[in-house]
C-alpha cells in the first residue's frame, strides 16, 4: 500500500479478503499491568500463561488479539524487547490468532500527588482495583488534565516516535499483524487539543514504512461530538475503529452513523456487563454486520478489570436510584481457573463463530 491514507475502496478490498475478526484485549492474568508482561522480568513465566490461554482463545473461535505496548520497555530494555514481541506473536499465530498493536495511550492521569511514575521491576498491584491502581484513568477526574510521562516530554516523544517507525517498519509486510491502532482512546483524560499534534505526527510516522496492514486509531465518543484528536484519528484512519460500551441499542444507532463513512468498522474496546453492554446481545450484532470486535480481557487475574471502574463506585450513594448491577463482571470472559465466568456467553460466542468459520470456507 501507499503511504497515504487508503482511499474506502482500498480500505473495503483489504477487508473482504479478511475473515471476520473477533478477539480480546489482552493481558496475561498473571500481568497486573503491561510492563510486567513485556519487560523481561518473569517474562517466561507470563508466555508459558499466554500459551495457555491462547488455546482457551482458539478453542472458542477468536482469532485475533489487541496488545497496547510500554515505550519504557522499548526504551530501557530495547534489543530484549524486541526478541520477546517475536516470541508473543509466534505464541499467538501459533493458535492462529493475530495482534493489533497500539503505541499511544491517553488513558492517563494528573501529574498530582498521588501520581506515580512508571518503573521497570517488580510491578505494584492494589488489590479491589480495576487496572490493579488505585488511582487510574478511571477514577472519575473531571476538571485536572491527564500527564502522558512519554508524550508530554520533548526528548521521550521522539523516542516513542523512534519505536513507532521501528514496530511498524519490521512488521510492515507480516500477516500475523492484522492493524496498526496507533493510538488508543485520543483526547482521553481531558487532554483534548493537547494531543491533536501527537496523533498527526504518529500517523505521519507509521506512514512511512507503507505498512500493508491499516493504519487506525479509534474513538471513543458518540461520532458528532468526539475532541479535536479524535476527529483527526478519523481522518487519518484507513478503518474506523470505535470503543462502546453502551447497551445494544446505542450500538445500533452508532453503527448506523459510523456505517455512513463508508469505511470497515472495528470495535476495538466492548463488553461492560455493569453497563448492559453484554456477549449475548452484541456478539451477534457484530457477526451480523461484519464489525470486527474485541471485547476487554479474556482471563480474570491480577489486572482486576473485572472490577468496577472506581467512578462506577464513586456514582453510587447508598439509597438513590442506581441502575449498576454491582452482581456483575464488568470485563473478562474466564475466570483464573479458565473456566468461564458465564457458560451461556462463550456458547454464544462459539455458535457465532462456527458460523463465521462455515462462510469464510466458502
């Protein structure tokens, strides 16, 4: 491909020959965070569990996985990393499963007190959180702007630009990589136009080694009413890929609006069972409409996603109305001992998939 944005017939073309992609966002259950699985401590160990679970994964239809990578990894343990993104993507098509790899990341929180660094080493895991921190992206900031330690620094943001034009350089002709998502959920903690420059310049980056794979970046707003980065994440995007959490019939009416590009569409962030965002529901939606998805987390363990975001917790007073079922998950397929948390929804999954698995013989 060019090094320009796919035209939407390009975009369509790549598609048609894809089989429909469905997967997880993933992180090792024995990985509190993504520097414990990519930097090289215990880094055996954490493939011995992704080799376990991605049987689980194949044994249920999926075929691809989303991993948002460290730049400090990259950064502080350059040549090792490298060997072991290899060995995480042979663990991985070895199941027949594909990785969409993601650099940025906007989920982030105020410099403040309460901030703390990233560290290679032995990594901190606050037990009762999701994402193993007690003070994450997800803790209801309203008013304080996120501080991206990379990004937000001169000297580390050419860095991290170096690791992009690196990643997307050696990987450019390989099938095992289904998509770039340069970028995950821009102008996320409160951010907005701070990030508009970083999106353009990653994009930019990635162009450059004309990589066969699209290039996307997804939003996570109701379409109409995303920030300035977001909407230039669209424009660039050869695909549209989108984050929803909402029940089945705002999907609906977002796939209605997100359709009107004209584009392949890619839910790369779905299932919030506290939010009615359920397997039953939308997996069939997605098989119907050909919408690639990747539902958050597979196998419940020290990352806690299937917690409650703390401002879930937060929206809660005791006697007033609430419409969160606290009963719930809210993400993660299988429990630790890989049975599933519902038996009912990974037999949906299956049916689904068979399905997919019969048109794509054809």
């Amino acid at each position: 491909m060019s090094g320009k944005v796919w035209s939407p017939a390009q975009a369509r073309e790549w598609y048609d020959r894809m089989p429909w992609l469905r997967g997880a966002n993933y992180l090792p259950a024995d990985c509190p965070n993504r520097i414990a699985f990519w930097q090289e401590l215990d880094f055996e160990k954490h493939l011995e569990t992704m080799d376990r679970e991605m049987a689980v994964m194949h044994s249920i239809g999926y075929n691809s996985i989303r991993v948002i990578l460290e730049f400090i990894v990259w950064d502080q343990q350059h040549d090792g990393f490298l060997e072991r993104f290899e060995q995480v993507v042979s663990t991985a098509a070895k199941y027949g499963v594909s990785l969409m790899v993601c650099f940025g990341n906007d989920c982030t929180v105020p410099k403040d007190e309460k901030y703390r660094a990233p560290e290679l080493g032995p990594q901190p895991c606050d037990w009762g959180y999701h994402g193993a921190r007690k003070n994450s992206p997800h803790s209801g900031y309203r008013n304080a702007v996120g501080y991206n330690p990379v990004l937000d620094e001169p000297e580390t943001a050419e860095r991290f630009y170096a690791m992009v034009r690196e990643m997307v350089g050696r990987y450019a002709a390989d099938p095992r990589i289904v998509v770039w998502d340069l970028f995950n959920e821009p102008g996320n903690g409160n951010r907005g136009d701070v990030s508009l420059p970083h999106v353009k310049r990653i994009f930019a980056e990635a162009r450059k080694a004309a990589p066969m794979q699209p290039l996307t970046s997804g939003i996570w707003h109701s379409l109409g009413t995303e920030t300035a980065a977001e909407h230039a994440a669209l424009e660039l995007s050869d695909v549209i890929s989108f984050h929803n959490y909402g029940g089945y019939a705002y999907n609906v009416e977002e796939l209605y609006k997100l359709k009107k590009l004209g584009r392949p569409l890619l839910n790369t962030e779905w299932l919030h069972r506290i939010f009615g965002n359920t397997v039953q529901e939308l997996f069939p939606l997605f098989f119907l409409e050909k919408v690639g998805c990747w539902n958050w987390g597979l196998v419940a363990g020290l990352s806690q996603t299937y917690e409650p975001w703390d401002s879930i917790w937060n929206a809660y007073e005791p006697g007033k109305p609430c419409s969160y079922d606290f009963t719930k998950w809210q993400h993660d397929l299988f429990r630790p001992s890989l049975r599933p948390y519902d038996p009912k929804e990974i037999e949906v999954i299956k049916r689904f998939t068979a399905l997919a698995a019969e048109q794509e013989k054809r």
